[in-house]
C-alpha cells in the first residue's frame, strides 16, 4: 500500500507498507529514509532508523540520515581526482578532504519521485540528472534509485547511473539503524556477523592509507557474532582514531547469501543485508553531535549504525582497490537488499 503527504508545503513523503505491517517512508528530498516500521518479537509495531522530528532539520540534515549519498558515498582525499592527466578539483567540506558528495550533494536535491505497485510489492523510482560540473565532477550523470517493499520483509534498493564522460560515481543510502526500535537503547549490544576478513586502514583524517588490514584478532573481526560495542572500549588504534568506534570500510570475502547479518536479542528483531557492492562502511555514530531532537528521543553517540554499501573513494588514489569510475557507454547498477526478519522467542 502507498499514500503521500506534503511536507512544509514543499516536500513529500511516500509511506509504503507491506502486507506484515512492515512499512517505510521516504522524502524526495535527498530520498531520505524517515521511518522504517518495524515488528518486535510481540508484534510491537516501532521504528528502526533515526530520523528528525522536525523535517526542517532534513534541510542541512549533517547526520545525512536515511539520504540518498553521491556523486561519491565516502571520502575524496585532498577533494581531488585526477583522470587521464586531467585533475578535477571538488569543494573541500570535511577538512582537507570531501565527502558525500559534497554541499548540495545527491542528499539536498528534489528527486522526481515515481511510485509504482505490484501484487507482492510497492516501490518508488526516484530519478535525478547531476549536470556536468556538478560539484565540481565532469559529465553529465542520469541517476536512478528505486525502493521496493516486498511482502517477504525486503527493502531493496537499486542504483542504476549512467554517464556521457568518465566520472567516478559510487552512491549509497546513509540510514542509521537501530533494531531496539523506537531507539530505546544504543547499538553497544546490537550483535553483527559480516562476512569479511580484511579492512581498510585510516590515517587520523580518517582517509584510507591504502593498506589493508587483516581482521583476525582485533575488534574488526565480524566473521562470527560479535556486538559492536566491541570497538566502543577498545586500545586498538583504528577504533580511537575514529571516535572509539567504527567509521571503516569493510570488504566482502564473498557474494554470499548476506554479507551482514544484524540480531538485537530484545526485540527478536533480525536484518540481513545483501549487496553486489565489493564492500561497506559500517559506521557506528561516534561522532555525533548531542542534543538533535528525533522522532524518538534525541540524537546521542552510539544511537544508530549504518550498512553503507559503496564502492572505495580511496581507489581514486591507489591502485589496488577497485575502481570507481563509471565510462562513457556503461551502465552504473547496483542493489542492496535488507531483509526485515522477527524471530519469535
Ligand atoms: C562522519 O566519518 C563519518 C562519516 O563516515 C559519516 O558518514 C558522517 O560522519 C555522517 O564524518
């Protein structure tokens, strides 16, 4: 089922739901995920993303909740690229470096928004047409994002991009999740289990040194349950660098069945994540700023945790990581789907 509603007379907001009372809502501006409705294990119906009571806040939106992230999910370092001998220059709006996309990134336009409905499922094609030069990147890029709510609990998301000059392209969604629902507690005892042996190393400008780093006996290792306040205490340098966290880019050892699986024991509630991106950031909110007021409650380090499935920005800058940049004449095409399970006690 879908309905629409305006928002400050100049946005609106889709609601989907499926057939479990599984429902999310998205804004066309940035495509910002709002609410994502979800069941606990006693069939509490609560909210699973944060999101801003005011939408006001969506405007400048710092968190990037829920939104739609490109031209480039992550950072460019020195805000710079160059190629074929040809060096673009981007605008630096995360110290030396820039991020998301930039000002006025993919997460502040108006998206056209067209929604569509199926016998098992209901969705939204949201379309938007970055100019050459946009933010300082070359070519002209037609961007597609399309939501679909099914009625097996998936919300799955698909990208597809194309462009008339090479440019490097890899976006995502930045929704901060936290299964307790209705951000009752902080994600320290969520527990993850990510299929992936190796990371990529930050320098203290949390920009990828290039090296990656084996996760076998340090707090990035995921291959079996581990709750993610692991990294919240710990001596090791990667987590202090980033705020006692995890801001990190993760890569998949394989195309699995998911590559993250999420369980928060309270509430039985269970997300899968599957992806054909080559890897994530997971990052845990360390440094978010206090005193935002949510939907529920207000904004607080730990509060949420996001699956940003991406691409490597940092393969602008070293070879051995795969490229980002989309050509002349190819189609840009990536999902990700998060499956909703509750499991009964
Ligand atoms: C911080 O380093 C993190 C980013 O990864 C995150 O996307 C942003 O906050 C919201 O800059």
């Amino acid at each position: 089922m879908l309905s629409t509603s305006e928002i400050n007379g100049k946005w609106k907001e889709y609601r989907l739901s499926n057939k479990n009372g599984i429902s999310v809502s998205v804004l066309d501006y940035g495509g910002i995920i709002t609410k994502l409705m979800v069941p606990d294990k006693n069939g509490n119906l609560e909210n699973v993303v944060l999101g801003f009571k005011d939408y006001q806040e969506y405007e400048s939106n710092p968190f990037y909740f829920g939104a739609i992230i490109g031209r480039v999910a992550g950072r460019i370092q020195g805000a710079s690229f160059s190629i074929e001998d040809k060096a673009y220059h981007l605008e630096a709006n995360n110290n030396a470096n820039h991020l998301h996309g930039g000002p006025k990134g993919f997460h502040q336009v108006i998206w056209n928004v067209y929604p569509f409905e199926n016998e098992d499922a209901v969705g939204l094609t949201l379309t938007h047409t970055s100019a050459d030069g946009d933010r300082g990147y070359p070519g002209n890029v037609d961007v597609s994002v399309t939501y679909t709510l099914n009625n097996h609990n998936q919300l799955i998301l698909d990208y597809a991009a194309s462009s008339d000059q090479t440019t490097p392209l890899t976006l995502t969604n930045h929704s901060y999740f936290n299964l307790s629902g209705n951000a009752k507690e902080n994600i320290t005892n969520h527990y993850v289990k990510m299929d992936s042996s190796k990371f990529a190393e930050l320098d203290h400008t949390l920009i990828p040194t290039g090296k990656l780093i084996d996760v076998t006996g340090t707090p990035f290792d995921f291959r079996k349950y581990q709750k993610i306040g692991t990294g919240f205490n710990s001596s090791f340098e990667q987590n202090s660098l980033v705020g006692n966290g995890y801001d990190h880019y993760f890569i998949f050892d394989h195309a699995s069945e998911h590559q993250v699986i999420v369980d928060e024991p309270h509430s039985g509630r269970i997300m899968k994540v599957k992806t054909n991106q080559p890897g994530m950031v997971m990052y845990t909110a360390n440094n978010m700023a206090e005193g935002y007021v949510l939907l529920e409650g207000t904004t607080k380090k730990y509060q949420g945790v996001c699956f940003e499935t991406q691409g490597l920005p940092a393969s602008l800058h070293h070879p051995g990581f795969p490229s980002i940049l989309l050509m002349p004449g190819k189609k840009y095409k990536k999902q990700t789907v998060f499956t909703l399970n509750i499991i009964n006690e």
